[in-house]
C-alpha cells in the first residue's frame, strides 16, 4: 500500500492520496488551489470517496483548495489545531487520529517550521509537510517558526521512529519523490550528527527569499482557500465579468434577486435536495442539482432539465452553498448556450472563526427571500 503522489509544478508542493482499498474513502494532504480539476479527476477515474482534506500547516507558498474540494465532494476540512485555520470543520493536536474506511492516521505535532506544524503517519508512511524534507527542512524564519522547536521535532518525534519508515515530503525542487527515517537520520546535511547549536546557526544563516505568493496565500489559508476575491462582492461592486469568459460573471446575491424578480433571468439552485430541505430554500427557485448527497454523484439530468427551463441563449443566475459549485455549473451552463452568472456568496456564505455559516455574507444572511421546511 502506497500513497498516490500528486505534484503541483509551480509551487513544487507534493499532495498525497490515501485511500482504503476496500471502502475506497479517501483522505487528501496539502491539496493545492490550482491542481483542483486535476485532483478531482483523480478521485473520479480511481472511484474514490474523499472524506478528509487535511493540511500538514498554515503554507505561505501556495493557496490551498481544501475549501473548493468540500464543497465539490463533501469531504470535511481538517487542519491542526495551532495552525489558526478556523474554517476547518476538525482541529487536530497531538495524537489524534482519522480514519479513512478501515485506515487510520496518526498526527503527530511537529513545531518548527511553523508553531502548529503536524506530520501525519499512515501504516509506515510518514507525511511530513515542511518539517523534514529529502536531504533538507523547511525554513524557520517566519511564520511562528522556530529553528529550536524544529531540532527537537525531527530528532525527538521522527527519527525515533522505525528506520524503514518512509518519508514523503511537502515539497522537493530536484524531483525526488520520497525518502526513509534511516537515509535522513544518516546523511541528511542539515541535522545529521548535527548539535542544537550547529543546526541553530545553520538556520539563521539561510536568508531565504520570501515566498512569491505568501502576502496572499497565508490570508486565504486561514479561511481554508476561501479567501480569494470574497470581499469584491461587499460594498458596490455588484458584477464581476470573468476574464476568461468561461461564464458570463459572477454577481452579488442582492444583484442575482433583483434580475430574477424582475424576470430577466431564472435563479437556479444547485444544492442538493439534502441541503435545500435542511437548511432552507428561495421559493421560486428551480431546484436542480449539480451534484446529489450522499457521495456527491454528478446529476446525470442536469443538461437536459436545465436546458428544459431556460431557452437558449437565456439568462441563468446560479445559487449553490458558498458559490463553489455554482461556478462549475455556470461554466456547464455557458457550454450550453446560456448566459450563466455565478452567484457570490451562495446561500449560506462563508464559514466563520466558528466554522459556521450564516454570518459571513451569503443570500440567506442578506435577507434576501427564503424560507424553511
Ligand atoms: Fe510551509
């Protein structure tokens, strides 16, 4: 049993897969923003179910799309409990577990990269994200880092485990894929045979550069990727075209209701039926499913019924959850021959420091129409 090994170019960062072989639920570590039709491609063509995004820590080099990938597969958000990302719907600490079908992982807090930093094991598999690299380790010089804390996580915690373990690293920049306890503890240049104090100095004489994407990408990973471009929908910007005009643009839900009241386009909700009975729904609106619980299957009918209520070339605005899935059927939509908005926000809006939704924008926290069964 191997974990799949997912690599995100651009940012050199390593997103691992692990599923049960047998239940094939799925957990996933450090995804990466912009491999996100990539990694839901994977989890379709190896017909897994993702129960867990987890992150090894709060990166500065990357956003991720733990919060895109829950929406579209309704797995939960997992981050450590130091690590400040209060979106997470589940706070890890030390030894804590998960599990996956009949796997299950263990964390293990690993301070020294960042103050909250964890490593993950899984069978003999080791997850270490940017605590122990191949041949190296993550920088301590921001971030809550710490080159001491850093010593003692790697030569107390990790390399006191089995030497055949094998590590998996957060990142590599030369194309190695993995390592083991045994080849670190022996030849790794930073910490092998090294003293607190050598590996002090070495740390402090690094003057790394910043990360390129850091001023944007700690913000969004505290809000598990969600961040980006949310605060554009407050205050007057009610329309934003999309560039790449893969849809027509997103709009605000105040803007989205005004067209649809007026009878200038037809509001589609694409939550699933769970979702609009529990949680609350417009009256009016089309109910038509992008996805369906449980496993958040594609609704097979979702060309043909759409197609069934908007003429081509019509208008559509589209309402899902916290607009993630609405985005991805606006771009169906547009395939379509329809003019197709997402709605920002959707219904619930963004989790809080909480981890819960209604306070944080959203069309139900607008007021604008809705109701309950
Ligand atoms: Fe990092």
């Amino acid at each position: 049993m191997k974990p799949l090994q997912l690599f995100d170019p651009a940012s050199s960062t390593y997103t691992y897969l692990l599923f049960d072989p047998v239940t094939r639920e799925a957990l996933i570590i450090d995804p990466v923003d912009q491999q996100l039709e990539r990694d839901l491609a994977v989890l379709r063509d190896q017909g897994l179910k993702l129960r867990w995004t987890v992150e090894t820590h709060a990166h500065a080099d990357h956003i991720t799309s733990a919060g895109q990938l829950a929406e579209h597969t309704g797995a939960q958000t997992v981050a450590p409990e130091a690590c400040g990302i209060a979106t997470a719907a589940r706070q890890l600490k030390d030894g804590d577990t998960l599990r996956v079908g009949g796997e299950q992982i263990t964390v293990i807090h690993t301070p020294g990269h960042t103050a909250g930093s964890v490593s993950y094991l899984w069978r003999e598999h080791l997850f270490t994200g940017d605590t122990l690299l191949i041949n190296g380790c993550g920088r301590t010089d921001f971030q809550s880092g710490s080159a001491q804390a850093l010593y003692k996580s790697i030569t107390q915690r990790l390399f006191t485990l089995p030497d055949s373990t094998m590590v998996w690293p957060g990142h590599d920049y030369q194309g190695r894929t993995h390592s083991t306890i045994a080849a670190e503890k022996a030849g790794n240049v930073r910490i092998a045979g090294k003293s607190l104090a050598e590996f002090v100095a070495t740390m402090s004489q690094l003057h790394l550069p910043r990360p390129a994407r850091m001023d944007e990408a700690l913000p969004a990973n505290q809000n598990s990727g969600l961040g980006r471009g949310r605060q554009d929908a407050d205050g007057a910007c009610l329309l934003q075209v999309q560039p790449a005009q893969a849809y027509a643009g997103n709009v605000s839900p105040e803007l989205a209701c005004q067209w649809w009241q007026a009878g200038q386009a037809v509001l589609i909700d694409v939550r699933s039926d769970a979702e609009r009975e529990w949680v609350g729904f417009v009256p009016g609106a089309v109910a038509l499913a992008w996805k369906q619980w449980p496993g958040m299957d594609m609704n097979p009918q979702f060309d043909e019924a759409l197609k069934a209520v908007v003429p081509t070339g019509g208008k559509a605005v589209m309402l899902c959850r916290s607009g993630v899935r609405s985005i991805a059927a606006a771009k169906r939509a547009t395939e379509l021959g329809l003019e197709a908005y997402n709605i920002l926000e959707g219904f619930e809006g963004d989790p809080d420091a909480e981890a819960r939704r209604g306070t944080r924008g959203g069309w139900r926290f607008r007021g604008l129409p809705w109701r309950q069964n």
